[in-house]
C-alpha cells in the first residue's frame, strides 16, 4: 500500500517536521532518518530528527548524526515515522503526538500496521533507505554526500552488506551509484559498522555463543542471555543486536534465535531464518513480527520460560504441513 503522491506533496508544502525511527535503531532506522532529515533541511526547511535513547554508537560515524536530538525542538506540521512497522514501536514524546500534525509512515516491514495517516509501506524494498532515496528523488530533493552515506548505510546494513536474499539488482545498483556519484567509501562504512566493536561486547558474545544449543533434530540452533550476564558487562542492548546471525551460520539450521532477557518479566527473541521459512508469521503468532529472514517478539515471561514456550511450537510447525504452504509463498514473494 502506497500513499507516495500525498507523501510528496507533505514534503514539499511544509515548514516544519519531526522524523522519528523504532526502539533500538539499527542502521536503516538510523540512515533512514539522516538521508531525510538532511534532505529536508537542504531544502531549507525546520527538522528534528529525534531518537530518545539517543544515536547507538555504532552509527555515530555518520556524519550529521550531531543533529539528532533525544528531544523535539520543535512543533511539528508533519511527523515521519521511519522503518517502524507500529505505532508503538515509534518512540517519539508524547508532545509531539498532541500537536495533531499528521503522522507519515514509511517503512519496509511486511508486518506493518498502517498506523500512519498516510502510509508509504514497500515490503518490497531491502531497505526503508531504498524507499527515502526514491522519494527524495522523486521530490527533486538534491542528495549531498552525508545523504548518500547515510542511504548507503540503510542499505548495507539491512542487505547483511549485500548477503541476504533482499539483495536486489535495484539496491546494487542503487548502491554502486551512491558510490561512484558521492565518492562514499564502502570499505570505511564495513569498517565502522563492523570492526568497531568494544571488548566487552565481543566477551559477551563468548558467553552467549556458549549457551547455543540445536533443537528439532539440526533445524534449529537458539541460545540466550540471562540478566546477570547482561550485567556482569556494560553492552548496550543495541550492541547485541547482530549475535542471532551466528546461529543461522550452522550448516542444516533453518531457524535462528537469540532470547535477551530485557527485565525479570520480558524477554525479547530475534528471529533468523535461511531459506523456506517465514520468520514474520511465526515471530507474530507471540505478538511480533519483521521480516520473512529477521523478525522479533517480545515475551512476558524471564528468558527460560520464554524458551520453553517458543521451542514446543516451533517444534510442532517444523513437523506439521503448515511449513510447506509458508514455504511456497515464500518462494513467490522472492
Ligand atoms: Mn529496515
């Protein structure tokens, strides 16, 4: 569902916006976020990028993530949600949402609930990135070097730096672009984003690694983090966000899943999945949700009860034929 033309106009009648992203931002949430927030000021007009926890350090590189504020600074005509797939995923203040200003929502996520009053929502693009760079096109919005950076990154990240199979001709393409119109170094933004880790978050990893374990026969590999590990290091929550990839590196595992004990009461679960099957749906039966290979839910229960609930049922869909429909249009939607 689409709603570009009325989004184009938005962009190009106002004043004043406020942008926000999810809880925990990633690197489409982040780059997303930049690519227009910068855009829009470039066009001359008032923008505050917002993100209340404040920009992950993996992204400070960026250049123009300084503008990005934890607070709104201004009273917004128009609010853009980006790469949230609901509305209370969005973290922005509740001020911001008094104000009545009408809430744009562009995002990339099959799960969306088109919380937005107008609603831009392309399960097709790899990135919410791809769908800012159309647009900003689209509105005769000129790209500067920080934009492409910024674009680039929303891409990278989201395409596991072009590995997963959301990795299209359009976003190489795309990228290959960015790079030979802006100058942008791919190899400096791996680096940034990859090998810039702190030594506690790779000791941490040692010790989550270590509770990995197989379940339904080689098909799944899970593995967790207690409260008291999360505290025995002082690793930002966002930090963590890439260790489920190594369970799905398990020759024969289908189904990846790190559980991260956020609270006595909550436990959260990052979903991955290799091939046939769609992570989304089953992420969404515990009230999540994602994409097909990447999802996430939260359970209200501590981490080993969470397992408990999650390993049976997902035992019970790996052996019944509710697989193979899932399987099918999987293979259509790619
Ligand atoms: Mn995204």
């Amino acid at each position: 569902m689409t709603g570009r033309e009325e989004i184009l106009q938005l962009l190009a009648e106002y004043d004043r916006y406020v942008l926000g992203c999810h809880v925990h931002p990633d690197g489409d949430a982040i780059g997303s976020l930049l690519a227009l927030g910068l855009g829009l000021e470039n066009a001359g007009k008032e923008v505050a990028m917002v993100v209340p926890g404040g920009v992950p350090a993996t992204y400070r590189f960026l250049e123009g993530t300084e503008k990005i504020t934890t607070t709104a600074s201004l009273t917004p005509e128009v609010i853009i949600a980006l790469d949230c797939a609901d509305r209370e995923r969005l973290l922005l203040p509740e001020a911001v949402f008094a104000t009545g200003a009408p809430l744009v929502n562009i995002d990339h996520h099959i799960s969306n609930s088109m919380f937005g009053d107008f609603n831009h929502v392309l399960p097709e693009a790899a990135a919410t990135g791809e769908i800012v760079y159309d647009l900003l096109a689209d509105g005769g919005f000129a790209p500067d070097k920080r934009i492409a950076e910024a674009i680039y990154t929303a891409v990278a990240t989201d395409t596991g730096f072009f590995r997963y199979s959301n990795t299209s001709g359009r976003v190489l393409s795309l990228a290959a672009g960015l790079v030979a119109d802006y100058g942008i170094s791919p190899s400096r933004i791996a680096e940034e984003v990859y090998e810039e880790r702190s030594y506690d978050s790779l000791r941490l990893l040692g010790e989550v690694l270590a509770t990995l374990r197989l379940a339904a026969g080689g098909r799944i590999a899970w593995m967790a983090m207690s409260q008291e590990l999360m505290a025995a290091y002082s690793v930002p929550l966002e930090e963590t966000e890439n260790f489920v990839n190594h369970t799905i590196s398990i020759s024969g595992v289908e189904i990846g899943l790190f559980f991260k004990e956020i609270n006595p009461e909550e436990t959260k679960v990052s979903w991955r999945s290799k091939s046939a099957v769609d992570v989304s749906r089953l992420a969404a039966h515990f009230g999540g949700g994602g994409h097909a290979r990447a999802a996430g839910c939260t359970i209200k229960a501590p981490v080993t009860q969470a397992v408990e609930q999650v390993l049976p049922f997902l035992h019970d869909y790996l052996t019944s034929a509710g697989q193979e429909n899932t399987a099918g249009e999987e293979k259509e939607r790619a």
